[in-house]
C-alpha cells in the first residue's frame, strides 16, 4: 500500500499524504472537510484519495485504518483485516484485527456470513439503516 506516505499522529488523528487527516473511527477529512464515503458492492466503505502526483485511488477505509492506527503494513493474501463485530461499515480500530485467511474463513463460517455481491444499483437504493441492517444480517 504504497499510496499514503506517513507524516505524523497526534492525539488519536493521523495526518497521511497531503494534508489527508483520518481519526479513529475511519472518518477521513480534507482541508476541514469531511469527505463522503461510498459503499461499495461488496459493502465495504471506500474512498478516493489523491496522492502527491495528484493521481486518484480508490481505498477501503478499512485498509487505511489499520495501515495507520494498527501498524498494519503488509498486504497479503495470507492476512486479512477482520471486522470483530462483522459490520463491514465500523471501520473504529478497536473493532479491527488482523487475522490469518484461514482464521476469518473459520470465524465467517461459524457465524454463518458468505460475503455476498451486490449490484451497485441495489446498493444506491438501499437507505443507511437499511444497509447497516443487511450487513448485520451476515
């Protein structure tokens, strides 16, 4: 996850790649500015984030959570970023833990949770409480 570029963490925020600043619980400012995020079809939040080339990437918000406040620096296929309370959308790092593929397969399972794809339609039609309470489901 070459993107970001570290600069420096103060009382609980981290401010990331150009003046990007991201607090505890995945909420990720600009310039003052809370910037929106989206679902995507796997109901995951993402984000467009620009780095210094001015370049856009799309990011879980997820992925920059534990990058920055779980020290989570390797992106493998051997680990994953596990949501404890399995709401994909509370990305706060006390409900973030990295664990072995084959961990969150086992604790999916016992939870009963596929991972189901949406259409981004479907989504975009769903309100919050809706959505919040069809990743709840899983």
């Amino acid at each position: 996850m070459n993107i970001v570029d570290f600069n420096f963490s103060l009382k609980g925020l981290v401010i990331f790649n150009n003046g990007y600043l991201i607090k505890e619980n995945g909420d990720i400012y600009k310039n003052d500015k809370l910037l929106k995020q989206s679902i995507n079809t796997q109901g995951y939040k993402v984000i467009n984030i620009k780095d210094k080339n001015k370049k856009n990437h799309t990011c879980y918000v997820h992925h920059l959570v534990a990058y920055y406040y779980l020290n989570h620096k390797c992106f493998n296929n051997n680990l994953e970023i596990d949501h404890i309370d399995s709401n994909n959308l509370n990305n706060h790092k006390d409900n973030l833990q990295i664990i072995s593929k084959n961990e969150n397969l086992k604790k999916r399972k016992k939870r009963g949770c596929n991972k189901k794809k949406y259409k981004k339609e479907e989504l975009e039609k769903l309100t919050k409480e809706d959505l919040i309470k069809l990743l709840l489901e899983k």
